[in-house]
C-alpha cells in the first residue's frame, strides 16, 4: 500500500507541492526538509518519503525522532491522499521500525485535538491516548490542545 523511502533534501520541491492552505512558504518549507536530513546524518531521527506503491505518487512524509528507548512520530500527507489508509500503513512500518530495529520500547504521537482522521489512524496501529495537553501548540495565532498517544513494545507481545 505505501513504500517509505529515506528523505532527501531533493524530495523538498514535491512536497511543498503537497502543500495546501499551511501558509507556509517554499524557502521556509525547503530549509525544515534540510534540517530534517542533518538531524538524520547525525542520528537523532529517520526521515522517509511516503510513496503510495498503487500510483508510485508521493503521498507524504514520516519521520520518527528517537532518543534513549522512546520515540515520536510524525506524519504528514496531502491532501489528496489522506483517507486512503495510507497515514496507517506508514504509522505501522515505522512503527515496527522503532520497535525492531531501533529498539525503542515506548513511541509517542502528538495530534492536535480535532484532527479525529489521524487520532484513528495511530488508534488503528495500537496506539493509546495517554495525556491531554492544555494549550500545548500554537497554530495560526491560536493555542491548541494536544493528545499525546503512545504504544509500547510489550504490547506487541515484545519484552
């Protein structure tokens, strides 16, 4: 259904294609996917592309920041490819990857409330709310609330 591929700051043009209604500029939107790929390199996150394998369209990103047995993922498609259970599919191999290979034992997810379509994708992959963060993100001048999600190795029958 999806193939994540390493980031590259190459892959910075067609995402920001992706891009609809963020505000976000293309010079500030080029110069996050290159700090995403240093913090790479130095060993702090791993970073994908998110193709979807049907139409070999890129879709999206991913990327899971790990530190000291815990990590965080992040995900974001377009629009055009959300609802497709793409976002869960990618949430899942990345999932595994922290898990597996990294060898991470708690992985969180930050949604702000509201955004009920990626609260049940991370739900969807076993992910569990945790906490409810009060005014914890700034979006558009507005602070928001954040659910924290996590899921554990020892859920997936890993010690």
């Amino acid at each position: 259904m999806v193939d994540l591929r390493r980031l590259r700051e190459e892959d910075a043009g067609a995402l920001f294609a992706l891009l609809e209604g963020t505000g976000m500029g293309e010079a500030e939107f080029v110069a996050a996917i290159a700090e995403r790929v240093s913090l790479e390199e130095a060993g702090m996150v791993r970073a994908y592309t998110v193709w979807e394998t049907a139409s070999g369209e890129l879709a999206g990103t991913i990327r899971m920041l790990y530190r000291q047995g815990w990590g965080e993922i992040g995900l974001w498609l377009g629009r055009a490819y959300q609802g497709r259970g793409l976002g869960g599919e990618a949430i899942e191999q990345t999932r595994e990857l922290g898990f597996w290979q990294l060898g991470l034992e708690r992985i969180e997810a930050r949604i702000t409330v509201g955004n009920e379509a990626s609260r049940r994708a991370f739900a969807g992959r076993g992910f569990r709310l945790r906490e409810v963060q009060s005014r914890a993100v700034l979006e558009g001048g507005l602070w928001r609330d954040v659910l924290v999600l996590e899921a554990r190795r020892s859920d997936f029958g890993w010690r």
